[in-house]
C-alpha cells in the first residue's frame, strides 16, 4: 500500500507534470479506496484527500491545458471524487471527507 500512497501523494501534494501521471495518481487513489488500509495508512490518505481538495484549483488549471477541465474523467463514477477534481474547483461537486459523502447534482453519494 505504500507505493500507493506515495503516487497518490505525487497529485495531492507534488508537481503537476503530466496528465498521464495525474491519471496513474489517481489510479492509486481508486486502489487504496478498496484496500484493507491500516489506521495509520487511512490517517495518511485522509490527510492527501485534504490536500488534493485544497488545491483543487490549481489542478483545474492544470486539467484545462489539456482540454475540458469540466468534461474529462467524466465516466468515472461521483464516489470516485478524486477524478473529479475540476468539478470540485468549479462548485459543481462538494466532498464532505468526514462522512465521505459527495454531493453532486443534487444527489449524496457515499464513497
């Protein structure tokens, strides 16, 4: 679990070089969600999803160099979040990492 930690930390915290590294970030992300995590290991994602949140902006515009920030990753499921990262920036998405619940379009998703 831990290389997937430290690749989802390459998009909550590193720089932003590529796309494809982005997308292979988030795959990680989609792994540990369904991993068997240690407290200490779910303390650590927890604490990467609030930095990925926090800097939801700057990754929007970084997703905007390559296209439509709004419309890529647009098949990934809402309890998927982190693919959504553009929607979050722009206020069509809202996490709430305490009850792991995603409101969008009206409808509460748990995650």
């Amino acid at each position: 679990m831990q290389a997937d930690i430290e690749n989802y930390e390459d998009a909550a915290t590193g720089e932003l070089l590529s796309i494809a590294e982005l997308q292979f970030s988030l795959v990680s992300r989609d792994t540990l969600q369904v991993s068997s995590l240690s407290s200490q290991e779910r303390e650590r994602v927890n604490e990467l999803d609030r930095a990925f949140i926090g800097r939801a902006d700057e990754v929007r515009s970084f997703v905007a160099t390559y296209g439509d920030a709004d419309g890529i990753f647009a098949e990934k499921p809402p309890q998927r979040w982190w693919w959504h990262i553009a929607r979050i920036a722009s206020g069509q998405m809202l996490v709430d990492l305490t009850d792991q619940t995603v409101l969008y379009k009206g409808q509460t998703y748990k995650y």
